[in-house]
C-alpha cells in the first residue's frame, strides 16, 4: 500500500459517495421512496447511480490515461475488473440494503404507534432521526474503507495534473464545499426542527426554497473567504444578514438561530480545510497514519 496514493483515492470514494447521496439525488426520488417504502423504483435507481459514479471516480485516472493512449486499454484490464467489482457492486448493493433499512425502520414506527399519537409520530416516520442519519454515513464509510482495503494501489500511481499531495489538496477542498451545501444545510435543518412548528402556520409566505439558496450562498461564501484568508469579509457577512429584521418575534429567533448554526457550520469546516490545506495538515496526517500502520 503507498500511502498517500490510498488517501487520494479515499477521498474520490468520498467524494463520489457525497455526489450519490446528496448532491446528484433528486428530491422527488426521496419524497417516493419516503412515500412508498420498500415499493419505490428508486432504491434501485439510487444504488445503481451510486455504484456507477464510484466506478467512474474510482478509475479516474485510469480513464484519463486510455484517453490519452488508447492502446494502454488492455494494461488497465485488470483494474477496471476490481473497481467493477468493489466500486460499482459492492458499492451498489450496500446503498440499496443501507437505505432500505429505513423504510423498514419506518414502518417498524408505524407498528408502535398508539391511538392519539399519530400527530407527535408523524415527523418520526416522515422523517430521518439524526441518529439514523449518522448510522446511516458510518455505515456507508465502512463499505468505502473496505473497497479501498481492495483497490489500494500497491505502486506508486502516476497523476497526469500533479503529485498525490496537490490531488489530495484539490479533493479535500470540493468535499469541503460539497459538505457544506446539501449535509450541512441537512444538519441545520435537523437542529432547529423542534421550533419549525412554533411559526410554520404563519400567514408569511416566503420564496420557494429560498432559505435553502440563502443558507448554501453564505457557507460558501464563508469557506471561500476563510481559504483566502480575507476573515473581515466574514463579519460584513454577519453584519448584513444582520441588517433584516422581521416583526414576528418566533420566526426572527427561528432565522436568527438557524444562521448562526449555519455560520458555525461553514467556519469549522472552512477552518479544517484551511488546516489541512495551508498548515501542513495533510503531512501529519499521512505521518501519523505512516506510524500507525
């Protein structure tokens, strides 16, 4: 195994992993597989552009090279048979039996709930617990640190744009970016769920998903002024979105929360990608990884 080789390709699993489940998912294939359970085309939908993306990511650089000679094709048999195999298959199957698990959690809700109950169980069966959520990404990391444990590469790969350390810096920063739109505006969401009730019967109406557009333009902004260093440019940030007020005391305590989890959010993992990009981060990680192995 050499190392920095398997942390590069770690972090394309990753990144095509985060590309599957959330930013390449259409919401009308989970609003049908909430609505319909086991029942839903969809699983096999998702697990199929799930595997495949794996598959394409995950030989890359194999592709770039067939590209670029195509009488090489036969070389890179070999490969293309693993990541068929431990990318597109494995990865594939354990999407559909991952997600499966929670319509049959769901229903499994269903059976428990008592006469009286259902306004307070709805939201449990409509929605995902913030429990399930994170089983659900553990799950999913395991199945990709076993497909790396097959396809880490034995030697050295030659990258056609750099070293493994400038592929490494290139990927961490677009999952950063990639983190904080659809998973952090999911774990924003999540936090601030138990006050959505107090307001939502209001007669404001706003924009169609118009604080999801809001809360994915600050945080990347947020993470690109922090890779830049330009840090004042964050507390003009703050200040303007500070500037507007609502008269509803419920909903203005509602955003107001939710734009500070949302801030939080984007400085941590801008922070982290700084680290890791500027700070030496990465050396130490592959060092201690070096020493641990």
């Amino acid at each position: 195994m050499i190392l920095p080789d398997s942390i590069e390709l770690f972090l394309r699993l990753v990144l095509a992993y985060l590309l599957a489940d959330f930013t390449l998912q259409p919401d009308f294939w989970v609003k049908n597989q909430r609505k319909h359970d086991w029942r839903s085309i969809y699983f096999v939908h998702h697990a199929l552009m799930a595997g495949g993306l794996t598959f394409i990511i995950a030989n890359l650089w194999n592709i770039a090279f067939i590209l670029k000679d195509p009488s090489s094709f036969p070389l890179f048999l070999p490969q293309f048979y693993n990541t068929l195999l431990y990318a597109f298959a494995l990865v594939a199957v354990a999407h559909f039996v991952i997600d499966g698990v929670k319509p049959w959690k769901r229903v499994t809700l269903r059976r428990m709930i008592k006469p009286g109950e259902e306004s307070d169980a709805i939201e449990a069966i409509t929605e995902n617990p913030a429990h399930m959520h994170f089983a659900e990404i553990i799950a999913h990391l395991v199945v990709l640190l076993f497909a790396l444990a097959q396809l880490s590469p034995r030697i050295p790969v030659p990258y056609l744009p750099g070293t493994p350390g400038e592929m490494i810096r290139i990927w961490i920063i677009a999952i950063a970016f990639l983190l904080i739109l659809r998973p952090g505006g999911m774990l924003v969401s999540g936090s601030i769920r138990s006050w959505r009730r107090d307001w939502e019967n209001s007669e404001e109406v706003g924009l169609d998903h118009a604080g999801r557009l809001i809360g994915y333009v600050e945080r990347l902004l947020i993470v690109m002024f922090i890779l830049v260093h330009e840090y004042t440019a964050i507390g003009f940030l703050i200040a303007a979105k500070g500037l507007f007020r609502i008269n509803d005391t419920k909903r203005s305590e509602y955003i107001i929360v939710g734009t500070l989890m949302s801030f939080a959010i984007a400085v941590l993992i801008g922070a982290i990608t700084s680290y890791l990009v500027y700070q030496g981060g990465i050396e130490q990680v592959i060092r201690y990884c070096s020493e641990l192995l």
